[in-house]
DNA sequence: TTCGGTAGGGATAAAAAGTTCCCTATACGC
DNA sequence: GCGTATAGGGAACTTTTTATCCCTACCGAA
C-alpha cells in the first residue's frame, strides 16, 4: 500500500495481529466480508464512513496478505467479490472477541475520553 | 498525549478495542505490567526496541483511559509502580488471544508479508 | 565531585495512516 | 446523448503515530 522504510518485527504474535486486524477499518472489512458483503460497492455502502479510497487500499493490501481473495467476473456487470481465506477465516473468533470486550466496555471508555478531551480543551 | 483533531467513534467495539490496544506496543507494554514488570526503567529493559520515551507516553495515555493505575513513592529512590485497573485486567484474555493467534500465523505471514517486499524492490 | 540509576518531558523529525479530489473505463436504462 | 452504476487508481494533502535528541531533577555510591 504504502511503501514502508522501517522494517517490521513480526516476530511477537501481537504484531502480527496488530498488523493484520489494526488500523481503522482492517477488522471492520474483514468482518463485513465475513458477514457476506462481498463486493466493494456493497462495502463502501457498509462502512459509509470510510472513504472508498481507503477500503479500495486494505482490500488490495488484505489481499496481498491473503487475508482475502478475490474473483473477478471479468465480463459484465463488471462485477468483483472477495473472500475470506483460511487466515481470514481463522481471524473471525479473534474480531468477535475484540468487538466483545469493546462493546462491553465502550461507554466506561467513552467516559473517560470525553473527560481527556475536556481537560485538554481546558488546558489551551 | 497528541491533540486529536478528528472525532472518533468509539461506537463500534471495534474501535474501543483499537483505541486501547492497538499501536505498536501498547498490548506489549499492557502484558509486560501483567507480568509483573511495574516499574518504568523495568519496562524499558524488558522493550529495548522501544524508544523510552515512547513508552513514556503510552503508560501516561493508558493512565488517562484508566487501563493502568500509577502509585509514586514519592520520597526515595525515587519509584513508580504501574497496576492494571480492573479495565486492563479484563483486557489480558484478550491480548493473549491476539498473541496466540499472532503466533499461531507467524510464519505464514512472514513468508508472505517477505514476498510482499520483494515485489515492490522489483517494481522500484 | 563525578557517575550511575531513577522518573520524566520539550522540541522536532520522520514515517505511516487516513482523507480528499478527481480521474479512467465499461455498459445499462432512459 | 446523459445519468448512473460498476471497479479502480493517481496525486496531493492532513492527521496521527513513532522515533530521535537532548534536557531537568533527585539521591546514593565511589
């Protein structure tokens, strides 16, 4: 996606997740094809939010990991879908206890920002 | 710790997750403190790959979201003991899930994540 | 007095991640 | 022909995160 300067260790089991699951939208697209939107138009209307650029970029780079795979029907209505791989698949457990654990502590935490962002308003 | 100057939506479980867990050694530095390395200069040796100072300013953010609890000996030699919070102790099933699947994938990832680097010095 | 260990921070640079804008190309329906 | 939908990407930009450098201050030990 981007070109990287720094070299990665992937040595620690919690970098490789991170890589693969971390970022803003990596376990959300991952979650969504699982859950059967499997076309990027159908994602993008998924995650409104996200801009379309961005999916596009973390398919290609959830690709390239072989997160996902692709199949493109080449003729009409121009049409691609993407799937979960075996590595896909085996990361659903982990985003359903990742969405879990923050659903059930989401309001304690939105607490908690909010007051950060109070006190930092306040400090300038 | 940085002025934020997007909103984030801390409505997904997801993104709480994230927001806790993710970046490059917040999980390490989480677990570190479970295993009973308290101490800053202790955390330092433990992730010498980690500049100091940004372990700095994670353990002051996870403070701020009461992931941790910081306790001073205020007088002499000079001692600060970081304890998770009841929040960070319900994080650790979860970092350990993110380690072993991590783990578990480590090589596969590897290998492909190698190729992916490859590529792109060919295509440069 | 100098050195080492402790805890901590300011300033700045560099890298990565995310966003925005605008573009290609195809084919359908009106 | 025009608007809409599909899939996709280039370039430039902003925001966020991580890294680097160098500093304060405390006290003990040598």
């Amino acid at each position: 996606m981007y070109e990287k300067k720094i070299y990665e260790n992937l040595d620690c089991g919690i970098n490789v997740a991170n890589k693969i699951l971390g970022g803003k939208w990596r376990a959300c697209i991952i979650d969504s094809i699982a859950r059967g939107i499997r076309r990027p138009s159908g994602l993008q209307r998924e995650i409104p939010e996200a801009p379309s650029r961005v999916i596009q970029m973390h398919l290609r780079e959830l690709e390239a990991l072989q997160v996902i795979r692709k199949e493109t029907t080449g003729s009409f209505p121009l049409k691609a879908e993407y799937f979960l791989t075996p590595l896909g698949e085996s990361a659903l457990p982990l985003i359903a206890a990742m969405d879990q654990w923050g659903n059930a502590n989401k309001e304690y935490v939105q607490e908690v920002y909010a007051a950060m962002i109070a006190e930092d308003a306040a400090n300038s």
